[in-house]
C-alpha cells in the first residue's frame, strides 16, 4: 500500500513538473482577481484574491514583497500573531491617490489574497471602481512577473539540459573517433599479422627441412655408436 502511494505521489510531481513547464500567455491570460469579504487580523473585510497556477508561495511572496517596495512607504512586516503582512501607509497613486493605504497580504500555496485598507472603507469595486482596477492591474501585473520568473527557470532547466545532450553527442563524436583509429590499428595489426604468418609458413619449411637433415644426423651417429659397442 505504501509502495502504491509512493508511486501515485511521484506521477502527481510528474504532473505538476510537466503542467509548470507548459505555462503560456494564455495561462496568464485566464488568471483573474476574484474579489469578496474574507476573515483577517482586522476583522470580515473586502479582499481581492489571486491564483498563479504553479507559483511557490515563496516566488509570490518575494516578488510582490519587491513590487511594494518599490512605492514610497512600501516596507512590509509581518502582523502580530498573524500569517498577514502588512505595508503601513503605502503610497499608491493608482489605488489611493493623494492618500496613503494600509496593505494586508495573505499567501497561502500558490493563492494572494489582498486587503486594501483606504482608510475607514475597504477597497471594493462597487464603492472604488477606479482604484479597484488599479489594484487590479497591480495583481496581474504580480501574476505576469511570477510567471516570467517560472519560464525563467524552466528555460535555464531545459538548456541545462540541451548542454548535457550536446556533452553526450560530443562524446559519442570522440568515441566514434577513437574507435576508427581502433578499427585501423587493427586493421595494420592484421596486415603485419598475415604478413608474419607468410614468413611463419616459410620458416616452418626451412625448420621442416633442417629437422630432416638433423634426423640423418642422429641416425648416423647412433650407428656409429652401435658399431663401436659391437667391436
């Protein structure tokens, strides 16, 4: 069972690797601000929540850390005994226009929830519609960076990858050499080797001969040898 869960798991990383990888601008293009009342550390308070399918909560968090930065008063601290983060007295033309905001943020997984506090009122659509879209275009904007930070990534993995094939091809190149220079080596061994064997065949003839001639030798030494022992 555990085996079972443990392949089901790893064809889930699978998936999820594979989906992240396909992101596109129509993936962009089909993410959208959904805006309603959720809980937080100020109380039941109109919010605007984004989804960035494949997003760690750590990209979301560092980047739209850095997106508020960058307005005047634009430092973010954690909220006491809270997951919030809170950006005290924000300037934001698009959203509170001569006024400063208090900005609440809430990232859970891949899903930024925001609280835009106008001070005495929430930001909505129905009360703020113009500083709601510019919240808005500030969020997907968030979505956009987010998803060039993950292409980012799978492009610097894939051409990791493509180095690593073009390392394999170029070896495979460099083995393919070295075994033609084996196959020629071999090929002047054999051309030496037949040419010993020939020069084998014609001392083998010459030692068969001298064998012969050695064998008369003997023969006529032993009969000597008999003659004497019978004198």
């Amino acid at each position: 069972m555990k085996k079972f869960k443990f392949i089901l798991l790893i064809g889930f990383l699978g998936f999820l690797t594979t989906t992240t990888a396909q992101l596109n601008v129509n993936d962009l293009e089909s993410i959208y601000v959904e805006e309603g009342e959720k809980v937080m550390s100020q109380g039941r308070n109109n919010a605007m929540t984004i989804t960035i399918p494949g997003a760690s909560d750590k990209a979301i968090s560092k980047i739209w850390t850095k997106k508020l930065k960058k307005f005047k008063g634009g430092k973010t601290k954690k909220v006491k005994k809270s997951k919030e983060l809170l950006s005290d007295n924000i300037e934001i033309a698009s959203i509170g226009g001569s006024n400063t905001v208090d900005v609440y943020s809430l990232i859970t997984g891949n899903t930024l929830t925001v609280w835009y506090d106008l001070g005495g009122a929430y930001l909505n659509s129905y009360d703020h519609a113009d500083k709601y879209a510019g919240a808005e275009a500030l969020m997907k904007d968030l979505a956009k960076q987010v998803f060039v930070g993950m292409v980012e990534d799978e492009l610097k993995d894939q051409e990791d990858v493509l180095k690593k094939k073009e390392k394999d091809f170029d070896k495979l190149v460099k083995d393919k050499e070295n075994l033609e220079k084996d196959i020629e080596n071999y090929k002047e061994k054999i051309k030496q080797a037949e040419a010993d064997i020939e020069t084998n065949i014609v001392n083998q003839e010459k030692t068969q001969e001298s064998i012969v001639s050695q064998k008369d030798v003997v023969e006529e030494v032993k009969s000597r040898l008999t003659e004497i022992k019978q004198h």
